[in-house]
C-alpha cells in the first residue's frame, strides 16, 4: 500500500524536485510532440514550412534533416515524446509516495544522464557541424538541464549515490552554489551559439 507523504510547508528540494519533473517531463515531451507533427506535415506536403523555421539559423528543419537527428536509426524526438512522459510520471511517483526504493531514484538517474549526455552531443553537433538551430530542441535542453542537474543533487544528498570522499568537497560546494552553477550551464551555451553565429546576428 502506498503512504502518501504529509503536506510540507517549507520549500526543500525533495518537495521541489517531483513537480520540477512533472512540468519539466511535460514541457520537453510537448516539445518533441511538437517537433514530431511538424516533421510530418513536412513529409506530406513539400511546400508546408514549420513553424519552427525562422531564419537560416533558427531552422528546424536543417536538424531534422541531418544523419545526428536520426543516430539510433529512426527520429531521436520518438524518443523524446516517450522518455520524457516517462519522467513525468515517475515526478507523479515521488510527489505520491511517501518512500521510494533506491532503485526507483537510481533509474531515474540513469535516463537523466544518459538524455543531458546525448543533448550535449546534440547541442555541440547542431551549433559546429549543422550550422543551425531547432526551437523545439532548445526548449527540450533548457528543460533537461535543471532536471538532471537537481535530481543529481538530491541522490547524492539522500545517498541514492554515493560520493566518493575524494570529492566530498566538491559535491558540498555544488549543492551550496547549485543556482549559481545551473545559470552558468546556461550562460556557457548561450554564448557558444552567439559567437558560432555571430556572423548572421550583426547582420539583424
């Protein structure tokens, strides 16, 4: 039987974390979703542009296009409309649960950083080998990266993983400086793109 967990006023990470999932795993799966029905107005009529295609940069279509976006041999937002609804459904599960086995939050682990892993690649592959930029995958890693990096977070402070002791400090200076760290994750990727296409942007 499930044991619901009693309602707490104070704004703590594990009473943060489930509803970061929930919304973060439904804006990055609507975003794929999205994605997905775009592509496919494509493929049945030639002339339809996406909604998505702006400029020559902000062009999905220019990544939806490219061998990356097709790694596993089929389209990688397949899998970003399944894994995120996955991880939106296991926040349901920690908002509802008073207890959750270690497995449960190792899994979760599992999937968040095999995505951040891939995403990287992506983002690396669609600003220096592309040449272009999807919205809907924009929106897919500003959603990822705080749910990655808060769920790492909260297993290394519960002990769902361990930390070795040679990096005990600097896993206390993440959880003290994790907004702080998460803008600067942000920032990085922010100005990678401006200076790859700089060119384009002075011209606006």
């Amino acid at each position: 039987m499930v044991k619901f967990r009693p309602i707490d006023k104070t704004w703590t990470l594990q009473r943060v974390l489930p509803w970061l999932l929930i919304i973060g795993g439904l804006v990055a799966m609507v975003a794929s979703l999205l994605l997905t029905i775009e592509v496919f107005n494509r493929l049945e009529n030639p002339h339809y542009v996406p909604i998505c295609n702006l400029n020559p940069i902000l062009s999905c279509t220019s990544v939806a296009d490219s061998q990356q976006s097709h790694l596993f041999g089929f389209p990688n937002y397949f899998i970003g409309v399944g894994g995120y609804a996955v991880v939106a459904v296991m926040g349901v599960a920690i908002l509802a649960a008073d207890k959750l086995k270690r497995w449960f939050w190792q899994l979760l682990q599992t999937g968040l950083t095999f995505a951040i892993a891939f995403l990287t690649w992506l983002q690396f592959e669609t600003i220096y080998r592309i040449g272009a930029l999807c919205l809907f995958c924009i929106v897919v890693w500003a959603a990822s990266i705080p749910m990655f990096w808060y769920t790492t977070l909260y297993n290394l402070r519960a002990g769902n993983i361990k930390t070795p002791t040679q990096l005990k400090k600097v896993v206390g200076f993440a959880q003290k400086y994790h907004l702080e760290i998460v803008a600067l994750w942000f920032l990085i990727i922010i100005a990678l793109i401006i200076k790859r296409f700089w060119y384009y942007w002075q011209t606006l």
